[in-house]
C-alpha cells in the first residue's frame, strides 16, 4: 500500500452491543447450483493463504530481500502466481505497462560540521535545488507536527522541518510546515530503519519532503533541542521509461458481460519482503481463484487481478483501467471491484473501506453501486458477530483508477502505519498507541510478522463476498442471472492487447 494512514471509525461496534441473537446467524447469501457462499468460505483456508506467502518470503530472500516492481524478485513471485493459476485450471495473461522510473541523484541530509544521514524521498515530493537547501532544523513542540498549531512557540519559517512519523498522513504534517514557511520537511521514522513515504499525489506540497530512520531522526532532534542546528537537505530525482507487467485471469464459468474483479498489488517495497504489504493481499485472492476454479456453475464472470508497481504510485492498476476506458462498452461490463491491500497487520483492525461514506466524506466521487459492494462485506461480518470498522475511502489504493472511471468498489484493509486507539483495542485486541503494523514499508515486513488471526477473517471475508457478487449483483446494478451473453463454460479469456503467458518450469519459490 503507498504510504498513508488509515482512518477509522468504531461502525461495526454496534454488532457487540445490540445483543440480538439474530446477528449471530449468517447473512442471507447467495445461492448457486455448486452450493452457498458460506460453504464456499469454509473451502478457502486460511492455512493455504499462509502457504502462498512463505512461497512469497522464500523469493524475496532469494532475490536480495525484496519483491519490488522491476526486481527479479517482482518477476519470480508473478511466476508464482502464474504457475499456480495455470494448475488450478487458468490460463493468464500479462497486462504490460511503461511509466517513468524514478532515479535517485541525491538523497543526502548532512549536519554542518557533522554527520550526513541517508534519506528517502517521498513519491510525489519536490526536488531540492542541485547542491540543496540549507537551513536551521525546527522542531515541532508535539512531535507529529499535524497541524500547525501543533508547532507551538517554534518557529519553522525559512527552516527545515524535522518530525516524527504516525498520526497523520505525511501531507498533513508537509502542508502543516510549509503553511508556516517552512522550505523543507524531514519525517524520521517512529520505529527502526528507513522508510519509504508519499505525498498521495503530485502538487499536493511544494518543499521537498524525505523520510529519515529512526535513529537519525533522533539525533537531529536532539541536537536542535541542545542548540541552533544547520542541516542541507540534497533530495533529488529524475525520470527514465521503464516496462512492467500486471498479472490476470478470469473464471471460465459465467456470463461474461458482467465481470466481478478482485484485485491485490503484488509488488513490494524495495525496503524488505513485503509480506504485509502487500503479499497477504495478493496471496488471499490467489487461493480464492484456486478453489474458485472448482465451481463450474457461476453467473457471473469472475476475474482477477495481481497489480504492478502500485508502491510506485498504482501504476498498474491505472493503466489497467485507461486501457479499458479506451474500449467501447469494456468498463460496463465490470459490475463491481474488490480491493485488498494488507490483510494481515500485527495489530489489527477489521477495515471495511467507507464506500457508503456514513463516516467519511471521500476526497473523490465515489460511483452507485460502491455502497452496495460494501454491504456484502460488513452484512456477511454483522452476520457471524465480527466487529469492523469504517476505513477511509479516499482513493489511496488500487481501486482509486476504478471509482474515477465510475466503476462501484470497496474493499478490506487490516491498517498500515496509523496509531491503534483503545477504542479499536476493545474491539480487536492488540495495543494502543502503536501502529497497526510497525513493520509497515520496513525490512521487519516479514512472514514472522503477520497476524493469523487477521488473516483468516478477512480471507473468509472474501471468499463469501466473492462467491456472493459471482452469483448475484443486482443490488448493485441490477444484473441478476446467467444471462444470454455468457457461456457457462468459457474456454478464452478476452483482452485486447494482452497475451497469454506461459510459464517456464521452476520452483515454488524461484
């Protein structure tokens, strides 16, 4: 997931209260000839998904500690899925993409007369003049630096902010400084290591922002805290065309003018293995198409997608969508979209993303029929008595190219790197004041860092939502039935400038 904090709201709470044994028993669901979605779930084991990300783990520790876009590690997971589709009945095609690369020229925050600390741009930030810009580092009275209130009696004017990551989104913390007059921004870290940030979209902030590790951060601050402290930050990148590829497949049961997709970003960061981030996500849908592939009575079409540099700023997924945008009547025919980015975070929440926005207004206009997809996740979590939460809709994950292009989506999120309050651990469990995945875009992202427990309601989750919108989506645009256009049996897969790929022969975990 890019770089951002999720916000939330206790929606679901209501489940624990109420005290109405019929919120106990499981939501009306649909019905097909191959059985109920609640059998369907109990098909999708939780222990199979665990499976897929050690196979996930094993290729990032085969190929320099990471599955990143443009890595082999990046290659040799899409393999994985590849291979694993193909033997469960598939064929997939590779969706091939290009964008500008960004080349790091300078990323360099250096102390006066003292230590140079390496930093890391965020996506979206600005450069800094070549040689950079140097200037006294300030330092917030609260520490977070959100708003510019929180700044207190210190002055950022003209200097370079310097504060700590979590309880905001980067943006925030940017705009606050730069509202007074900062000329740069530097967010160290909340726990070890270096990180990577974004801004969530270009012209959002126009200083330089960088992210700093936790122990540089630290020494800065310490030193400004004693006395005046001039720091130069050199942040400097530059573009270069580059080519990579999303991974897809699609059921061969059901009508195929009313496609439901399922999507999850397969690459990384280049920071660690990315198991969290976003292989929970990616592993989930993959073993929901194996035992998806088994039902040969399904109405609707039912295709999947593995997403390309979307830490790069949700390349693939964009591409995707304007390819589609530029063929007649192929956005129609997607009834819905299902997005699951981190499914597995330490310290969890149950996120259901707010499509319905009952408690956050989204950023973007959010199309008719996304309301609809979220019921059948938080109707299918009211039913069994699990607590969830509204987690904002705002556009920051791969179902962003959809909505804009009027497509209905929601999708789950277990939180990234916002702070865990004592609310949310009434619900859930963990502890407060942390964040939901401390791990979160950093070496430690690692299959010893998963919760199970999370994992496993949430692939439920999507299982029974799948099998759900693959019989029926009429409360969300009407369609009900097999139709007169679909085949019960597709031996193709549509794709306009898409090829099947084949596969070589290799192991689990190339």
């Amino acid at each position: 997931m890019s770089a951002r904090r999720p916000t939330t709201t206790l929606a679901g709470a209501v489940a624990l209260t109420l005290g109405v044994t019929a919120l106990l028993a499981p939501p009306a669901a649909a019905h097909g000839k191959g059985g109920s979605a609640e059998r369907f779930a109990q098909k999708v084991s939780s222990r199979a998904v665990l499976r897929h990300l050690d196979a996930f783990q094993r290729i990032a520790d085969r190929n320099d500690g990471n599955r990143a876009a443009l890595t082999p590690g990046y290659e040799a997971s899409a393999q994985y899925v590849e291979r694993t589709l193909r033997r469960a009945g598939y064929r997939t095609w590779r969706d091939p993409f290009t964008f500008d690369r960004e080349v790091v020229d300078a990323a360099t925050l250096t102390v006066t007369g003292g230590a140079a600390y390496e930093v890391d741009q965020m996506a979206f930030s600005v450069n800094t003049p070549e040689g950079g810009l140097t200037a006294p580092a300030a330092i917030p009275d609260d520490p977070f630096g959100c708003t510019a209130e929180a700044w207190g009696d210190a002055d950022p004017a003209g200097a370079i902010a310097v504060v700590s990551r979590g309880d905001c989104p980067f943006s925030a913390k940017a705009l606050a400084a730069e509202s007074l007059g900062a000329v740069g921004v530097v967010v160290h870290n909340n726990v070890e290591g270096l990180f990577a940030g974004t801004l969530g979209a270009e012209g959002v902030v126009a200083v330089p922002v960088v992210g700093l590790s936790l122990a540089d951060g630290q020494a800065i601050v310490a030193a400004a805290q004693a006395g005046p402290v001039e720091v130069t930050l050199d942040a400097r990148l530059h573009g270069e065309e580059v080519e990579s590829f999303n991974v897809l497949a699609e059921t061969r049961a059901g009508r195929d003018d009313n496609v439901v997709m399922l999507g999850a970003h397969l690459d990384g960061v280049e920071e660690g293995a990315g198991i969290n981030d976003n292989g929970t996500g990616s592993a989930a849908i993959l073993e929901v198409a194996v035992q998806l592939a088994r039902e040969k009575r399904l109405n609707n079409t039912v295709r999947f997608a593995w997403w390309g540099a979307e830490e790069l700023g949700l390349i693939g997924s964009t591409a995707y969508v304007e390819e589609l945008a530029t063929q007649e009547g192929e956005l129609d025919r997607l009834a819905t979209y299902l997005n699951f980015d981190m499914v597995g975070s330490p310290n969890y929440i149950i996120g259901v993303y707010d499509a319905d926005e009952s408690t956050y207004p989204a950023p973007v206009a959010v199309p008719a029929g996304s309301a609809e997809t979220e019921d059948v996740l938080t109707g299918y979590f009211d039913g069994i008595g699990q607590p969830w939460v509204d987690t904002e809709f705002s556009g920051r994950s791969d179902y962003q190219a959809f909505i804009v292009n009027g497509v209905p989506a929601s999708g789950l999120f277990t939180g990234a790197d916002g702070s865990k309050t004592e609310a949310e651990v009434a619900l859930f469990g963990g502890t407060a004041g942390i964040p939901y995945d401390p791990n979160y875009h950093s070496p430690a992202d690692d299959i010893t860092n998963v919760s199970h427990e999370a994992l496993r309601i949430m692939t439920k989750a999507m299982a029974f939502a799948t099998f759900s919108l693959a019989q029926d989506t009429s409360a969300i645009n009407g369609v009900s039935g097999p139709g007169d256009q679909g085949k019960p049996w597709k031996p193709w897969w549509p794709g306009k400038g898409r090829h099947d790929h084949d596969v070589r022969p290799l192991d689990d975990a190339a």
